[in-house]
C-alpha cells in the first residue's frame, strides 16, 4: 500500500473509534494516550520474519534488542518513560527456534530492558506461519508533564533532530552487500546501528520537559515521518538537507552504492532518532539538556500540510519519502 | 510443542525475566500486573489465520469481535476491567483484505469495546505473510482492589465455572460439519458462541471482590486450564465431571459425532468462561452477585499439583486436557 492509502484506511479506522473517557489519543500517534496522573502511553508493535527482519541475517539477540527498541522510540517520542513490556511471541512450526535461540532472543529483550528502566513482564506464545514477535509497551508520563504528540507543531517552530542520520540505512546495505564498506572504519559500526539501534529515552523526555511541541520517532524515513508530524499538525514542514547530521561513514557508503549521501539520510529509515518540533526560544537550553547532539534541520511554516526537501534552497523530489511499513523491505 | 515443553520455556524465560519496582507479575498468568493505585493489568495476544482463525469461515466482523474477546477475557480473569485497547493489524499482500472488510473487522471490535467500557485506542498497520491481529490490552482494577492472580488456589477453596461449556468446541464442530447439527434447536446459538465470545467482565470483577483466591479463564479447555491454575497454585485440583454446566445442545452434537459430551465439555477450549476457585463460605453470596450462572464443579485440595477428571468417582484420563496454543486446530 501506498502512504496515502494507508492514510486514508486509518481515517476510516479513526471514524470508527469511540472516544470516550479515559482515552485521549486514538490511532495516528506514536502510541495511544490514557488520562491519568501519571499519563500514560501504550504502543503496539509487531516484527515479522521477512518483513521486518530476516531470520538469516539477524541473531536472535539483536532481534530481541530490535523488537523492543522500536517499540520504546514510540514511548520515547512521546516523551515517556517505559514501565513494562508485554510480549507475544510467534513460532513457526517449519524451522521452529531451539530453546537456546528464543533464551537468546529474550535476553536481547531484557538487557535493553534493564538499561530502560522497564521489565518484559508477560507474554504468550503461539504458533503463527513465521518468526513473530507482538511488543506492547506501557509507558508513564513524568508527574505534571503531558504526553507529545505528533499534532502540536506551531508556525515558526524549529524541526530538529536528535543524533545522527543514515546509520542504519548503510548499516542494512553493508550487510547485503559487504563489498559497499571495503575498508570503511566505521563498517561494523554502521551495522551495529541497524541491529541494535538505541531508543532516545532520555532525550525525549528532555525534549518534553523543554517545550517541544511535537515530536515522531525517525522509523520511516526523516522526510516520511516529518510529512506525518506535519500533517498531524495542520503545518508545512521544509527541511534543509545540507544540515542532516549524516553518521560517520554513511557518505562513503552511499556513494559507493550510487546514491546520494543527503537522501540516503532523509529518507533510509529505521534511524529511531526523534524529530521534534521546537519553538526557536527553547532550542540552546535544549540543546545543553540533552544527552545526544539536537540538530535543527528544518522550519515549520503555515501552508499547506506536507513536506519540502531542499538543497542549497532548491526543491528535491525523491522517488520516495521513505520507508512505508516495511512493505518495501 | 506439547503443554509440558512450553512450560519449561516459560521457565527458562522467566529466568531471564527480571522482578523490578513497579511490576509484580511475570510471565505466566493472564496478564501481567502493574502496582499503582489503581493497579493495572496489561495483555497481549495475536490472532493469525490458519492458526487462530480461518478467515474462509470467519467473517471481518466476528474475527474483530474474537480478536478483543480473547484479551477482554484475560483482563476479566484478572478480576480488572479494561479501560484501552491497541491493535496491530497485518495484512497479506496475497489476497489483502478490502477497505470493507477491515472496515467491518475494527467494527465488530468497536462494537464490544464499547459494551464492554473500553476503546480501542491506537495501532499499527503492517504487511504480515497471513491476516494477523495483535491486541493488546490496558484493564485497571478497582481501587482498593486486587487483581486475582492464578496462583493464589488455597487447599479446601471450591472451583467453580461461570456460565456454560462446550458451546464453543460445539460450535465449531457444526461450522466444519453442518449435518452434526441436522434438526438441532440450539445448531446457530453453538456457532454464534463459537464466533462471538462474550468475554466475563462483571463476572470477574464480582469474583475478585467477594473473595475468589485465583482465577484463569478457560481458553484451552477447561481441564488443561484447571490444570494451569493448580500449577500455579501449588495444589492439586479435582474435577467432578458430571457436574459440568453443558450448554444446552453441546451434549447432542457431541453423540452425533460419536465423542462423550462430558469431556467435550472439558476439554473443548475456546469457552472464554472464568474458573475461579473460591472459599467454601464466599459461595453463596457470589452465587447471588453473579449475572451469569456460577456452577462449583470440582475442588482444591494439598497434593502434588496437578488435575484430576472425575466421572462418578472414578478418575478419567482424556488422551488431551485442551488445546494446546491453537496448535491443533
């Protein structure tokens, strides 16, 4: 499915969404918004083998890592912080994991958990046609503070991104193809990135706590998911693609596979930063919060909700904007 | 897997699983329990064609019904009561669903979550190689309140089972073979308890509030969930099976298709019914507070942990206790 399709499946799904007490934020955010004091936050996730990930070239460690990453970036972007998580678990019975590959899998699973400061506290097992992970997360808001959504960016708002860039599209190359990193120093580090990337907790409950009106985790693509936040938001977005903060060795990769280096960090996927929007007053006392570099990227202006790339101040139109849930993978 | 082996890879996972602050159940009951005023319990379950459902004899609106149904049980056997739900969704690029369908699949969803004082509150739609529904579920018990573990059985406590048996293992049996039910009254109520479980919300509140000591909801069968609970509890469980609340028609499709209804009430699974054990003394007013029947079928006793099926005083050993996570069907 194209995005716009998708788009329009989950209008039809939001009409069908009661809104009732208790319940704050229906489908279209980053994870679902209980009221409370504390809020809280819940995502849903799932990894399938051969969408999502290959069994072939993942171990079962990194995909445990990986499964309960991408489900804390969602609490992260909402400037939570994660307190349990509940975990299907779905195995085929053709190639069914030994009992050492699942242990192994879950250990990947508690030891980001553990760093976190959440617990996998529950879960099922069931057969299903291949490897399948199911990953919810609860997640709380600091006392006082209010969960960020995708839809409160404001004219004149800064877009600025934690980390870098780029990693782990180049990453996933180099694991395809070796030949793209000969000699590359920072090779392994690229891949390392893809397998086990590194959920911005910390800098997204900073980003909350110092005035980011809106924010999304970088899982798509930065151009796809600035096109959401600004389509959550009633706003133009415009990034400025020289100022992507590239991750070492991302250039070099890019250009061995062909590709442009700026595009392969706007629209590689998977990166797990979070883009925030953040008016212009709050941006040096962020930028000393945080514990990763916050690069201003972008602007959001009033205009008709979308996304612009620009080069140099010259409009660049990519085949794509991004990855659309992991159908192209 | 046979019951035992998943057991044992539980063990190992629970190993794994570390017990931290704010998080007191793990792995291993029917939903994982967050301690705060209100408790929380959360849950998570997939439903995945071919293994859970057959979606060429599932319409969208009863497998949107199942999917919640499944989860609303476990947040009911937890004596909670469900406040959000977040669904993932897969789709198969072979054969996608229609807009219509997934339309009349959330619906179906919809339409329970809002009998039952829920809302379905987010998700995440995603390529799969099979139609696939994860659900996961935030219920928070009553203030003041508990939530009832499976673990808490105490010798002499009564077992009881809400409502009736079998209607869903019956059911199923008319949907693959029509002539079992040639003649039969009861033929599309047995379906439709089949299609469109109701999930024991009240009920299991009630239980938790006048005193039931643990409680599991009957998913797999009867027998092998008695069994789980005993388990847990450390005590050995005792089932009286002519004592068994049949729904009424269940025993004449069993005949019809040559099985002993008693043990298809057993052993049926897919009942969604709530076994609570329960003090002796706590009984009567239970039976009152109740809106569904609350029928005592066996009882908790010291021994070595485990379940025994009585027929009349002697014991019965069934080749299989329930079904094993979906795997048999």
């Amino acid at each position: 499915m194209a995005d716009l399709t998708e788009r329009a499946l989950l209008d039809r799904i939001r009409a069908h969404t009661a809104r009732r007490l208790g319940v704050a934020v229906g489908i279209g955010d980053d994870a679902a918004v209980l009221d409370g004091e504390p809020a809280e936050v819940v995502t849903q996730d799932f990894l399938v083998d051969g969408v999502h990930f290959r069994r072939a070239t993942t171990s079962p460690e990194d995909l445990g890592h990986k499964a309960l990453a991408v489900s804390l970036s969602d609490v992260a972007a909402m400037g939570a912080g994660p307190v349990a998580a509940v975990v299907g678990l779905g195995l085929p019975t053709e190639d069914e994991p030994s009992p050492e590959e699942i242990e192994a899998l879950y250990r990947g699973m508690e030891a980001l958990a553990e760093r976190s400061g959440c617990t996998v506290a529950g879960g099922d097992i069931s057969e299903a046609p291949a490897l399948l992970l199911a990953v919810a997360v609860v997640g709380r808001v600091p006392r006082g503070g209010r969960p960020v959504l995708r839809s409160g960016a404001s004219p004149d708002d800064v877009l600025c991104v934690t980390g870098a860039l780029g990693a782990s599209a180049a990453g996933l190359m180099l694991i395809d193809d070796p030949r793209l990193g000969a000699g590359l120093a920072e090779a392994e580090a690229l891949r390392t990135t893809h397998r086990r990337p590194a959920p911005r907790l910390a800098a997204g409950r900073a980003l909350a706590a110092g005035g980011a009106t809106a924010m999304i985790d970088v899982s798509d693509g930065l151009a796809l998911d600035a096109l959401r936040l600004a389509v959550a938001s009633g706003v133009a977005a415009t990034i400025e693609l020289e100022r992507l903060p590239l991750a070492p060795g991302v250039a070099e990769v890019a250009v061995a596979a062909g590709r442009e280096p700026d595009l392969l960090g706007a629209t590689g996927g998977e990166d797990y930063e979070l883009l925030a929007a953040v008016p212009e007053g709050a941006l040096p006392a962020l930028r000393v919060a945080l514990d990763v570099p916050l690069t201003p990227v972008g602007r959001v202006e009033r205009g008709v909700p979308g996304v612009r790339l620009l080069r140099d101040g010259v409009e660049i139109r990519p085949a794509r904007l991004g990855w659309e849930h992991g159908a192209e993978r």
